[in-house]
C-alpha cells in the first residue's frame, strides 16, 4: 500500500490523463471529509455538496500542491475554508430571508452554532460550545489531526490552538458531567 506522499506524487504526473491515484487518496479520506463537513455544517445536504466541492479542488490543486505540509493537512485546510465558505452563504441566505419575512427572527451571533441534527450525542455536545472551538474539536477528533496541524489550518498559535481546546474539553465536561459521550 503506497502512503499518502506516494499517491500525491504519482498523481501529480498522472493528472489529467490518469486518475487512479487520487481516487485513492479520496477513497482514504472520503469518510473522514464528509463527517467533517457534516458536523461542522449541521447537515447531509450540504456536507455532501461541500466534500464534492472539495474532491474537485484537490484534483485540480494537486499539481500547485507542494508538500511543505503533509497531504492530510492541505486536504483539512482546504475542507475547514470550504466549510467556512459554505457556512457563511447559509448564514447571510438566512439573514436575507428574515429580512424579507414578516416575522424576522432574531440573528445568530458568530459564535452561535448551526443547528446540528438530534440524533448524534456527539453533535449534541458540540452545540454547547463556540463555533471556533467546536471547529477546533472537530479537526482533533473526526479529522484526527495533531494541533500543530491544527494551528496551521485555522492561522491559530499552537499555545492558542491546546487553550481553546483544554477549555471546550472543560467547558463540555463541566456541562455534562455524567451523560455519557458515546
């Protein structure tokens, strides 16, 4: 089985004749991207749009990308910044709509989190946290990445990055100390 680093070079002189190669890197991460879009967006549709969005930018990057970061890295940055992307066109949809309508409701603030599915406890928990620290969470847990890696992909220090998330670790135990996560 080649690595990560293998596939993006082969890829690279494959590309646009041969595909074999990144559909392999999208096979590896294609879960891992859509449940990161999915929980950080709130919901199937638009996770499913926005990972699509995403492969298609990896196919047409990967010959720009030059490995001074690991592929998994350029994959979740690109993936954090298209979640961000799509999060704020949902957002300014919303405040459009309300502004036409009858009955306004009132604007999310930034930290406010979209509405998240009731059916994942995870989701559950991550709503009781800011939007920042819920991305912060998400990177560590779902995308699995290392928080210098973490740090790079939100332009956050890494002393910033480990404080915010020990504090949404704290602030997630502290309001559910005793139900359990999973």
């Amino acid at each position: 089985m080649l690595s990560d680093e293998e596939l993006v070079e082969r890829a690279r002189v494959e590309l646009f004749t041969v595909t074999r190669a990144y559909e392999e890197l999208m096979r590896r991460y294609q879960v891992t991207l859509y449940n990161v879009c999915a929980r950080y967006l709130g919901n199937e549709r638009d996770a499913d749009d926005v990972s699509q969005e995403i492969m298609l930018k990896v196919l047409y990057g990967l010959k720009k990308f030059e490995g001074k970061s690991k592929f998994k890295t350029w994959l979740y940055s690109i993936t954090y910044n298209e979640c961000i992307t799509q999060y704020r066109k949902e957002k300014r949809k919303k405040r459009l709509v309300d502004a036409l309508s009858l009955n306004p409701t009132e604007e999310a603030s930034e930290d406010e989190a979209p509405e998240i599915p009731e059916d994942n406890s995870l989701d559950r928990w991550l709503r009781g946290v800011n939007r920042i620290d819920r991305e912060i969470i998400i990177l560590r847990f779902v995308a699995d990445l290392e928080f210098q890696d973490i740090a790079k992909i939100m332009h956050l220090g890494l002393s910033a990055t480990k404080m915010r998330y020990k504090r949404a670790i704290d602030k997630l135990k502290q309001s559910y100390s005793g139900e359990s996560l999973l």
